[in-house]
C-alpha cells in the first residue's frame, strides 16, 4: 500500500514551516496564545508573536481584543470554500439564517462536513450581550458540534467507519465523545430523533443544537446549529430551537437548486 503522506520536501524553509504549523493550531483550537504557540512549534516567544502578527496581516488569524489570544481569521474561510465552490449554499441559505436566530434569540451557523471536521461556512450572531461569538471559517472535530454528529448521522455505514478506522477519538473538552462506540450510540439516537446536541463538548458552558440540511432530492447538504451559553438551555427552551431549526433547514432545501 503506498502511503498517502506527501514527502518533506528536500530543501525545507523553516519559517513558512512554522507558520503553516500555526495555522494548522489555528484550524483545531478555538484560541491559541503566543505562549501554546511558541511550545507548539518550538520557537521563542517572540518568533511566534511575529509569525502570528504576519498571519493578522493576511487575514488568516485576528487576536481577540479581551483574552490576546488569536484565533481563526476570515482567510481561512476563503480557502476552505475553494473546495466547496460549486456546492455552496451560502446565499440561499442566509435569509433563513437571519429568521432562525431572530425566532431564537441565539448564534446561528450554516455548516458543512469535510472529513472528520466541519468547516463553519456562515453565521448570524444574536444579538444579545452574553452570546456565542462567530465561528465562520473554523475547522472542528465533527464529532464534538451539534452540526457535525447530524451530519455524521446521515452517512451511510461504510463511510462512517471509514472515518473512524479506530476506536479512540481527540475531544476538545471534558465532555467531548472520545470513542467510536460512544459517538454510533449518539448517531443512532440522532437518526431516531432527528437532531443532534452538543452541552460543552467543544467549549465549557456552551451548547447547541443541530439538524441536517438536505436538498430536494433527500440528499445532504449541510447543517444548521443554533448555540446558547449553557445557562439560557432549558428542556424548553432546547425544544423550541429544534422546531425552529427543523423548520430553517426544510426551508433551505427546499430553495437549493
């Protein structure tokens, strides 16, 4: 079997090694700070503070004005939907978008399955003070967001286990799905139900629900997650954002193409 991991290049340039090194640590983390970069990577901290500054430049990292720490930047979303071009659901989908967080109150996200992770492609923040903040253009586990294990639940078996070879899963926190048999016992609950959630799965005291966009063929398309600080879920509240959501993303196929 020929192994599929492209070979180092035989003349290597050390800075743009590092720089995509950090932009893959900008890919997987929500927050990434001068000094997890700089031990990431293995360089001072001032090389890692310039590196950072010159992927801010480029659009590929913002730091946050209250924590310092950097996250993922608009650019990231530009490269991601390169690959996603001719299937983007972006501009259908918005207005519906923009209706699902006014009927919630609550952060919404228009996402979609690359592999195991799933690529923020849009998002509508509430408007209120305390909110989940926007994530367009970041790259997650799937299987630690709401949206990606709806997604995931659409696949058909052999695909799924071709993602999953092994049994082991990374998390993101404390509660994050670490194993595959955990993470086919929530997608055969998410098929019976119809929507998936995630309670602080991929951040502390955040949750969200997802559901499953599918065109008017039955095919998937994408998902929408409607996200709320841990505090304001209640059984209640959870089962309106569901309706909503449901009735979003039949909206949305139904004005696919």
């Amino acid at each position: 079997m020929k192994n599929s991991v492209p070979k180092a290049p035989a003349y290597p340039i050390e800075s743009v090694d590092n720089a995509l090194k950090l932009l893959h640590l900008l890919r997987k983390q929500s927050h990434l700070r001068v000094s997890e970069a700089s031990a990431s990577i293995g360089v001072a901290r001032s090389t890692a503070h310039r590196l950072l500054a010159m992927l801010q430049h480029h659009g590929f990292a913002r730091q946050d004005p209250v924590s310092r720490a950097y996250v993922a930047g608009p650019a990231f979303l530009d490269v991601g939907l390169a690959a996603l071009r001719d299937r983007d659901i972006r501009t259908p989908a918005r207005p519906f978008l923009e209706t699902l967080s006014r009927e919630t109150g609550e952060t919404v996200h228009l996402i979609a399955l690359q592999g195991r992770e799933v690529l923020f492609l849009d998002c509508v923040e509430s408007a209120r003070t305390v909110r989940v903040g926007n994530r367009t253009g970041l790259l997650l586990p799937a299987h630690c967001t709401s949206a990606g294990k709806a997604l995931l639940a659409a696949l058909p078996p052999d695909r799924f286990r071709s993602l999953y070879p092994g049994e082991r899963l990374e998390g993101l926190t404390r509660r994050s799905i670490r194993t595959r048999a955990r993470l086919e016992r929530e997608v055969r609950l998410i098929r019976r139900r119809g929507y998936a959630t995630n309670f602080g799965e991929t951040e502390e005291d955040i949750g969200s629900v997802g559901v499953l966009i599918q065109d008017r063929q039955r095919l998937p398309r994408a998902a929408l997650s409607v996200a709320a600080p841990t505090s304001r879920l209640t059984g209640k509240t959870i089962a309106a954002m569901v309706r909503a959501a449901l009735r979003a993303a039949a909206a949305i196929g139904e004005a696919l193409p």
